[in-house]
C-alpha cells in the first residue's frame, strides 16, 4: 500500500506522527549538545581557575623579588619578612596548583581528581 492510496485521515496521522518522531530526534541531539556544552564549560571554569591562581603567584614572586631587592640595598629586615611570608604563601600555592591541574584528555592525571584536592 503506497502512502497516495491511504485515506486523508491516515496520511495526516503519518505526517503528524513523522513531525512529532522529528521533534523528538531533535530534542535528543539538543539535550546531547547541551551535555557537550556543560562539559566544556567545566574545562574552562577549571582553566580559568588556574590562570587565575598563576596570576597571583607571579605578583607575589615579584613581590618577593622587590623585597629582596629592598634588603639587599637597604638591608630593611621587614623587607625580608615580607618576602618570607610571602614565600610561604607561594609555597603553598604551587603546591595546591600541582594536586589540581588539568587532565590529558579527560583523564585524571595519575589518580588525582580534578574537583578535590589531597591534603
């Protein structure tokens, strides 16, 4: 039976039907990219996040290296306990940096995961 000999009745029912089946492949691929899209929204927020955190450890090392350069000129001990501190913080910062780093393609790097950090 070819689709000019059916009814009017059963050629609306098939072109309702192939609409509605349409509709919901479309919907399908749309909810698949939408899941593609939040992953990669992941990448970056994770992305940003470590630029971030690199920016700030360059502004302290170079608060570290102006304060070294302070005490070596004037031989300010505060000068040196600024840098101390703020070595300490950079220590810590490169530390936490290096248990969350980014993973080759999609995978954790040597068992680290990416959301939570090992104390």
């Amino acid at each position: 039976m070819s689709l000019l000999n059916l009814r009017i009745r059963g050629r609306l029912y098939g072109g309702f039907g192939a609409l509605v089946v349409f509709g919901l492949a479309l919907a399908a691929f749309a909810v698949w990219q939408l899941s593609q899209i939040r992953n990669q929204v992941s990448s970056l927020t994770l992305q940003s996040t470590n630029t971030i955190q690199v920016e700030e450890i360059a502004a302290d090392l170079q608060a570290i290296r102006r304060a070294f350069l302070r005490y070596a000129f004037d031989h300010d001990e505060k000068a040196m306990a600024e840098a101390e501190k703020r070595l300490t913080t950079v220590s810590g910062a490169l530390d936490l940096a290096a248990r969350r780093r980014l993973p080759m393609n999609g995978v954790p790097p040597s068992g680290m995961s990416q959301t939570k950090s090992r104390k």
